[in-house]
C-alpha cells in the first residue's frame, strides 16, 4: 500500500454567497526526531490544523487563529 507524502491543505467557506476554496502549500510529512509515534500524530496534526486556518479568513480560524 502506498501512502501519500504530502498534505495540501485546503480552507473551505462561504464569503458574500461564494463558495471559496483556498488551496495552501503541501506539508510534507517527513518529521525527523520523533520517537513517539502518539508525539508523531499530534505534531502532525497541530501543522495540518495550522497551515489549514492560514487558508481561511480570520473570522473563522476558531482557536487556530
């Protein structure tokens, strides 16, 4: 099985009727010193959420912003 080695992150929302999608630059997903894979996931996770709320308006970053 492969598995992909980049995240694209995307925000989507709704601005003045318009469905917006906001396509960011990949992650990769190559984290190097992490022996922890529960560390791995969390990392991962915090940049996936991060770079994602950068996609989107202020308004709605939520506590990503």
């Amino acid at each position: 099985m492969k598995y992909c080695k980049v995240i694209v992150p995307v925000g989507i929302y709704e601005d003045d009727g318009l469905f917006c999608l906001k396509f960011g630059r990949e992650i990769p997903l190559e984290i190097l010193g992490v022996d922890s894979r529960d560390i791995l996931d969390t990392q991962i996770s915090q940049s996936v959420m991060d770079a994602i709320a950068l996609q989107l308006p202020e308004r709605l970053r939520g506590a990503y912003g």
